[in-house]
C-alpha cells in the first residue's frame, strides 16, 4: 500500500535535438541515489517502459505514465523523476508538447549541442550504421562517412533553431537549464553539480563510472564526404559558424 503521506516525485524532463548526448547525460543522472530518468518516453522501442503500448494513451495519460505512475526501482528513494524527449518526437504528437508546458512543477533540461551539424552528421551516422551509442566492449572501428544534402542541413539548422526558441518561450528560466553538451564532455562535476542545485537535490560527488562511449572522435571534414561544399554554400549565411574549420574554431565531433 502506498504511504500517501509521502510526496510524489519531482517531475522533470530532459529536452534536446536527436545526438545531443542524452543517453550519457541520463546515465549519469541516474547514479544519484534520489533521481530516476527513464529515457525517451515518446520512443515505441525503448525498453525502460514496460507498458509497449502506451503511445496508444492520450497525452496527458502519458505524462501520468511517466510522473505518477514511473516504474519502480527498489534500491533508490525517488525523490525526481524524469524522462525525456528528442525534438522529431513531438511531431507524431503535436499536443504533447503543450501538455508538457502545463505539468505542474515541471522542471526542464534542455540539451544543446555546439555545433548543430555534428549533431545532423551523428543522426545520419546512426541510421545508416543502426547503431545508436557505443559501450567500452564495443570496437573502436570509426563510423562510415555520410553525404549531407544543403536542403537537408538548412531543414535541420532551423528546426534546431526553432526548437531552443520555443523551449525557451515556453518555460521560465527559473524552471529551465541549458546544458551544453561540449561542457557536459570536458566538465561534468560542473554540470551535474549545476543540475543537482536546478532539481534540488543533494550534491553528489562526480565519479567517472559511465560505459557510454563516443562513436565519433573525427573532424567534421573527415566525416562528411562533401563537407567543402557544403562550406561553400554556408559560407556567408547565419550557418557558416558549423563550418569553420581554422584552429581556433576546429570543432571535433563527439557523440
């Protein structure tokens, strides 16, 4: 019998474009002993919601699924729950984002990547390889390289674009943090200790336990095959920032 004297869990969500680091930031989340993040709720194959048919569930019943409803884990006294959402996701659902704005006490983290296309050259990688992270047991063969379309980049450049603004036209900042994910990489006690004051839980102190590894360690340059044309095509627009490749602005992939 549930104590109803205990409060439920603290909502949150996790928000971001597709290869935004989601996954290892999830992974780290959920070594503290009070949070519990269930990965993409909105996701029909992924394996942490025992219900496999509940995309069949109205929107709001899905958010009761994921906040009142959450799967149980003995060995962890809840105190936040969350769950997260890829930007693709809500279009097979056009309300659910603005249920989502209307869950009490909703707290949201939204993920950014740097550069947007490494984040599109990572997506196409995935679907063309079907593999969508990488553990320490897996082989350190590098991913193939892709060809990216200008109609498919100036498609995914705005619809990130769009996206961070409506996320952040849609929540208060006093519930909302930006995490970068580039930061997240090179300081994560920083972030995390950033995210346990946002949810407002006790610190934990960062111990490198994560098996999630990068996929992708290569230049942008050496992994899109027409990436100079690209370039060419980007270069005196709002976008030709994700294609500087001089020495000061050289951005490395990282998945």
């Amino acid at each position: 019998m549930t104590d109803s004297h205990i409060p439920p869990p603290a909502p949150f969500v996790i928000l971001a474009m597709p290869r935004t680091g989601t996954h290892y930031l999830e992974e780290l989340l959920n070594a503290h002993p009070n949070v519990l993040s269930n990965g993409e709720l909105l996701n029909p194959y992924a394996t942490t919601w025992p219900d496999k048919h509940r995309l069949l569930r109205s929107d709001r019943e899905l958010l009761e699924l994921a906040y009142s409803c959450c799967p149980a884990q003995s060995d962890k006294k809840v105190t936040h729950v969350g769950c997260k959402v890829n930007e693709p996701q809500f279009h097979d659902r056009p309300g659910f984002f603005a249920e989502l704005t209307r869950w009490p006490g909703l707290r949201v983290i939204l993920v950014v990547r740097e550069n947007t296309l490494e984040s599109l050259r990572s997506l196409v990688q995935a679907r063309q390889t079907r593999q969508w992270l990488k553990f320490r047991s897996d082989n350190d063969a590098p991913p193939p390289q892709v060809r990216l379309s200008t109609a498919d980049c100036e498609a995914y450049f705005k619809a990130a674009d769009d996206f961070h603004a409506r996320v952040a036209r849609s929540f208060t900042k006093s519930n909302m943090l930006e995490i970068e994910y580039e930061r997240l990489l090179r300081e994560p006690a920083t972030c995390l200790a950033a995210i346990w004051d946002f949810l407002g839980v006790p610190a934990l102190r960062f111990s490198s336990t994560a098996t999630l590894q990068r996929q992708e360690t290569r230049p942008l340059e050496q992994t899109i095959e027409n990436f100079h044309e690209l370039r060419r095509h980007f270069s005196h627009g709002p976008y030709a920032r994700f294609f500087d490749v001089g020495e000061r602005g050289r951005a490395v992939a990282i998945d």
